[in-house]
C-alpha cells in the first residue's frame, strides 16, 4: 500500500482565497483524522471520521473551516476565506478500528502558507 | 486523556542505548500507553504501545512501571535516523480515537 496520501504537499494562497488540501486514506481503514501542527500550538485534532460520518469536529477552529468525506476513500479539509494564522502543516491520518493497538497512520502533510 | 510528562529534549551518543521517559501518574486502569515519533518533515508514526507488560517490537522496547505511573522508551542502539520527537500519548481502549500530543521529547543523536 502507498500509505496515506495528501495533496497538494505545498500550498501557497494569499489572504481571502478557497484552499482544499486532499487526502486518500490506506484501503481498508474505517477512521480519518485530520490534524494541524503549528510551532505555537503544536499537533491538534481538527476533525474525524469514523465509517465517513464525521464524529468530533469541535477542533475546527471557526466556521471558515469545514471537512467532508463522500466515500471511504477520499476526504477533503476546505478554508474558505483563507487568513495568515491558518498558515500551518496540515495532516491526514487513517486507521482500522479493533487493527493493533488502533494505530494511526499518517500522510506527509500539506504546508500551507497564507500571506 | 490523562497527561504525560516528558523532558523537552535529550541527547545520545550514535550506537548508544537511549531510554526516554515518560511520567503519567493519573493514568486510569484501562489507559494504554502509544509511543509516535515524528521524524523531521515528516508526519507522525507509530513505535510502540503497551497496557501492563513489558513490550518489544523492531523498533524499540516499552518499559511499564508496576504501578504505571511511568513509562521508559528504549531505543537499543539509536542510529542517526531515530533523530526525532518522541510523543508519550495514552489511549482508552475504545476504538480508534484520536491521539493527544503533548510537546514531546526531542532527541538528538551525536555521530
């Protein structure tokens, strides 16, 4: 397996425009999580999905910020509009309930500059 | 999730045993400990985890305090390539929920 896959790896918007960062989870897991790491706030859970119905979304920071996940293999992050302070890395992991130890596997992740 | 403690950093000789600790002394009775490590620009991955027992897998071993209060990561022989931020997380078993890092321990290794 290619493990997860995020696209783009690198975005750079400006102030006020639609981001959409992609990730494609490990075939076979039923949990994605999307986490954001900042050098002030380190890594935090955004939002997960459990069989693509979104579970806890209360780490999303404000209503520019939304997820979805249409299929088992596929989700997206959007922010619209996009600010300087969502300027982080961005990442998406899967798992397999009831798999060892419920471990999580995750992307590379998307750095995201916002100027 | 109960909270961890671990140093901030810490530094080991290249091909020299490291053991990185980790204090949770409000760890309940059905809490596992998950060892992650996250390697410079890259996301985080999986090391090791355990409930009571002593563990080890190819990576590394787990160390349990009897009482649970503590834990230790043992890297046998730390190579260059285990550079990274180790992150002490404790799981309720109940499916897979999302982890809780705290800040870590950043390990350096000195050729």
């Amino acid at each position: 397996d290619a493990g997860v896959i995020q696209s783009p790896r690198h975005e750079v918007t400006e102030m006020g425009q639609e981001v959409t960062l992609r990730c494609k989870p490990i075939s076979g897991h039923n949990s994605l999580f999307w986490y954001r790491q900042t050098m002030m706030r380190g890594l935090e859970l955004l939002i997960y999905f459990n069989n693509n119905v979104p579970i806890d979304d209360s780490g999303m920071p404000e209503d520019r910020f939304s997820a979805k996940m249409p299929n088992a293999s596929f989700s997206t992050l959007k922010i619209q509009p996009s600010e300087p302070r969502d300027s982080a890395v961005y990442f998406c992991a899967s798992g397999q309930t009831g798999s060892s130890g419920d471990t999580q596997y995750f992307g590379p992740g998307t750095r995201l500059t916002v100027l | 999730d109960a909270k961890t403690t671990q140093p901030n950093s810490m530094e080991s000789n290249e091909e020299e045993p490291v053991h990185l600790p980790c204090n949770h002394s409000t760890i309940s009775g059905t809490d596992y400990i998950h060892w992650y490590r996250q390697l410079p620009s890259q996301g985080p991955e999986y090391v090791i985890h355990g409930l009571t027992s002593n563990v080890n897998n190819r990576m590394a071993s787990l160390a349990i305090a009897e009482d649970r209060k503590s834990s230790t990561l043992i890297l046998h022989r730390a190579t260059l390539r285990d550079a990274a931020v180790y992150y002490c997380i404790l799981r309720a078993f109940s499916g897979n929920t999302p982890l809780v890092f705290g800040k870590g321990t950043r390990l350096s290794v000195i050729a």
